[in-house]
C-alpha cells in the first residue's frame, strides 16, 4: 500500500499491545504517523509530553514512523496531515462497540477517510492501558506488557490514584 496511515490514540501509557500494532502497521504502510490525542474525554494520567515522550523512546530506531500529537477532531488532523487511513487496534468483543461508532461517525464527517483494524496479537488481548496503570498502582509486575521506558516511567513516577479512574 502507499497510503500514509495514522494510528491515534490516547497512548495513556504505550503497552506492549500498542507497540505491535505499530509494529504490524508500519510492515504494510510506507509512513506511519502515531497520533497521541489531547483527549477531551478523558483526563489522562501522563501529560502530553510525557506520553509522546514515552513513545519516542520505544520506538527509537524503528523507521518511518513519525510521533505526533493533535488536538481537535482526528478527521481535520487526518485532513492535514493528507492521510486516507486510520489504524485501530481491536481487542475484545468489547472495544468493538465504540470503535464502530467512531469509524462510523469519522466517515460520515470525512468520507474519504478508511478506517482499518488490526486485531491485536493474542498475547496482548488482555493489555490495556487502564489494567497496566491499576496493576503498576499497587506495586504489581508489568514488565513484558509494557515497552522499557514506559516501565521506568511507571516505577520512577507510578500513578496517581485519579489516573485509574480513567
Ligand atoms: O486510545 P483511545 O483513547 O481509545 O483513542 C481514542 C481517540 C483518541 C482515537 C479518539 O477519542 C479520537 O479520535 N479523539 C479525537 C477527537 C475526535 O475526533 N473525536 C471524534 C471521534 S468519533
């Protein structure tokens, strides 16, 4: 394919499922661009910064892709950056729901727009980011889900106990 693709998400932190998706993505795209979302439903437990920083560090050395972030709705950004494709990782039945209904309502508001879904590795279908920080909360092991430096972050800074309530 030699579509440019994004793969958005709130990346609150980057788990080990995440990175495969990258992974997966970047061996069909030409350019991957991994969008971290200022996301205005939720209040994330790492800044901004901290979570692209996060995912600068796992992903050094993996070629064409690009870490960015954005604001405002995936469709302009998408428009901007001049992509046609939109990556979402699947897990369970699920994410199922909500992820039909952004595919759907991300067509309806950019028509040009395609959505593709990977389903996740079966070894990450447990992972999420909410599990990772609850586990990591309270001293729990969540090294091999989670890339290195999101395991340094999380054992030098740990979570705030409103994080988890994401
Ligand atoms: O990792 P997440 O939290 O499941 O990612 C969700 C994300 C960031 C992809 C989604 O909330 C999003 O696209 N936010 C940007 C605002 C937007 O476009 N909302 C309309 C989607 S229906």
């Amino acid at each position: 394919m030699d579509e440019l693709a994004i793969y958005p998400g709130s990346f609150d932190p980057l788990t080990s499922g995440h990175l495969d998706i990258v992974h997966r993505a970047v061996d069909i795209f030409p350019k991957l661009i991994v969008a971290v979302a200022v996301n205005v439903r939720k209040l994330p437990t790492f800044t901004l910064e901290e979570r692209v920083e996060m995912i600068k560090d796992s992903l050094a050395g993996v070629d064409r892709v690009e870490i960015d972030s954005f604001s405002g709705l995936l469709v302009d950004y998408a428009k901007r950056r001049k992509a046609r494709v939109i990556v979402r990782g699947l897990r369970a039945l699920s994410d199922f729901e909500n992820e039909f209904q952004m595919a759907h309502m991300n067509r309806r508001l950019s028509p040009n727009l395609e959505t593709i879904f990977m389903m996740t590795s079966q070894e990450h279908f447990y992972v999420s980011s909410q599990t990772v920080k609850e586990v990591a909360f309270f001293n729990g092991d969540v090294s091999g889900i989670v890339p290195a430096p999101v395991l340094k972050k999380l054992t030098t800074r740990g979570t705030s106990k409103d994080g988890l309530e994401n």
